[in-house]
C-alpha cells in the first residue's frame, strides 16, 4: 500500500521490487526489509498449531486469537537497516506504514488464511487488526 492523500491505495508494482529466490523472498521499504517468506511460514506454523488444537471452525474468539497471532508473526518478519529482526514492527494497526509505503496486516492474513484453508478468518474482522 501506498500514501496517498485520499487514503492508503494499493501498489501493484511493489510485485517487481520483491527481492530473492523461492522460499527467501523479501521486500525492501527503505532502510527496512519485511520478510515475506519469513512471515508466510510463521503463519503457516500458526495455522497448523491452530489445527492440532482441534478448535470449532466457527469459534469468534479461537480464529481472533489466530489472526491475532498472525499479525504477531508478521510484524516480526521485518529486518532494520542492520539486518536484525525487529521483535514487533509497527504499532499493530491494520496498516504497518513504512514511512508512506506499508503493509495492509489485515489483507495479509485474510489472503494468506484463505490459501491455507482457513476462509472463516474473514468473517471475524475483531477490533484491533
């Protein structure tokens, strides 16, 4: 997502600066790099932990606590001008702004949820992300 004056509006060509080879993908906002490979296996390690608890599908507060712990892992994907991994980048908003440039947390997990199978997330929006 981009800054713009009416609002966060989506970057497509972000999709071109992405950054490394299958399994190690990162994009640099910066002197920040998110990484995306990082992220998409930290959540796919929550979802699967997620599982193994056997939860309803259903449950509000079981698919809150998942996307919420998705944003986690996603905020700490996120390397400093130095290479060290932050332990939580951002505020834990639904955008994690990069100076104008940013992440859509919310969009993350949603799309990422319903590639691994867990299309109910996006019913339960909660209060924070």
């Amino acid at each position: 997502m981009v800054g713009n004056a009416n609002g966060p509006v989506r970057a497509p060509g972000h999709a071109e600066n992405i950054k490394g080879t299958p399994g190690k993908w990162s994009l640099r906002f910066g002197a920040n790099t998110f990484e995306i490979s990082l992220a998409i296996r930290g959540c796919c390690g929550c979802v699967n932990r997620w599982r193994a608890k056997r939860p309803r599908p259903e449950d509000p507060q079981s698919l809150y606590m998942l996307r919420k712990e998705m944003t986690a892992v996603i905020l700490g994907a996120v390397r400093n001008h130095s290479g060290k991994l932050y332990d939580q980048y951002g505020n834990n908003t639904r955008m994690t702004a990069f100076g104008v440039q940013g992440i859509d947390l919310w969009d993350f997990v949603r799309s990422l949820a319903i590639r691994l199978g867990v299309p109910q997330i996006a019913i339960f929006p909660g209060k924070d992300v």
